[in-house]
C-alpha cells in the first residue's frame, strides 16, 4: 500500500456520497469530501466534575483507570449524550464515590489547545453518604486544602485555585 493509499484508507468513504474522504484542507481544515463538500467535524468531549465539600474538606478520588491511573483527582467524567451537565457531574460523585452531592455554582469551563476535552467544574456539597470507592476508584478520601495530595490533571490546580476563590478560603 502506497503512503497516498494509506492516508485516504485513514480517512475512509464519505457517509453522504460515498467518496474517498480527503485529509485536512479546504475552507475547515478538517477531513472531508471533494464530492458532496462533507466535513468531518472533530467535536469536542465534554467532561464534567465536582469539588464536593464537606466540613470544609474536599473530596478526591484515587483513579483506578487511565488516564492518569493511580493519580488523585475530583469525581469526573464525561457527559452522555442528552444529559445535564450538572447532573453528569453529581452522578460522578455517585459512582466514584458512593456520595450524593448538592450542585452549588460553577467553577469554571477548562480546556487545552490540542485536547478534544471540554471540562465542566462544579463547586458542590455533599449531603449524603460516606465516602467509599466505587468501580473507578483506588480509594477515596477527604482533605483539608493544607494537605491535598499530587493532583492528577494540568487544570485541577486552577479548579482548586478557583475554588479557594469561590469559598473565599
Ligand atoms: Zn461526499
């Protein structure tokens, strides 16, 4: 197969015409036809999570799965499709955690040039439940924000910061 072939196999047929697709170019730099004109949108994911308080201490998760396997981060995950994001977010809480949490406010909207990942923060508390690691979890765990471990994503620092500044502590 030539690299010419390859890259047209890499992009495969058009849904619409049935064409061989094109890589990027043309007005979106993105896949598309040179029949019918289709593109081949790269939508973004998103993501949404919780910094659930309680006693002024934050909920972390130990992740049991990559990315970032074996690292500390909020109860996060993605949004099904048709979902409230709030309600993605609380679920999270609920299977990472086994908590149920109140959505207080939003944190903030986070995303990297390059990562196809939309995330969604929410500031929240938890009003039932004890702690205990779900299918996604290591362990998880309540910490003062002295005493918070290594952080397992570039923005959960800013989630933290934005968090301090949100609670005012
Ligand atoms: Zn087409």
């Amino acid at each position: 197969m030539t690299q010419h072939d390859a890259a047209q196999h890499e992009h495969g047929y058009c849904p619409v015409c049935g064409a061989e697709m094109l890589p990027d170019g043309g007005p979106s730099n993105l896949p598309h036809c040179p029949r019918c004109s289709y593109v081949r949108w790269s939508n973004p994911k998103v993501g949404a999570g919780v910094v659930a308080e309680r006693d002024g201490r934050i909920l972390l998760i130990r992740r049991n799965h990559e990315p970032m396997m074996g690292k500390w981060s909020f109860p996060s995950g993605f949004v099904d499709g048709g979902e409230v994001v709030e309600e993605a977010a609380a679920r999270e809480a609920r299977e990472e955690a086994n908590v149920e949490v109140r959505i207080d406010s939003l944190l903030g909207v986070y995303s990297t040039a390059g990562d196809p990942v939309v995330f969604v923060a929410y500031a929240a508390t938890i009003t039932a439940g004890e702690p205990t690691p779900g299918d996604e979890a290591y362990e998880v765990g309540l910490f003062a924000l002295d005493a918070l471990p290594d952080l397992a994503f570039p923005h959960d620092q800013r989630i933290v910061d934005a968090w301090r500044q949100h609670t005012g502590r």
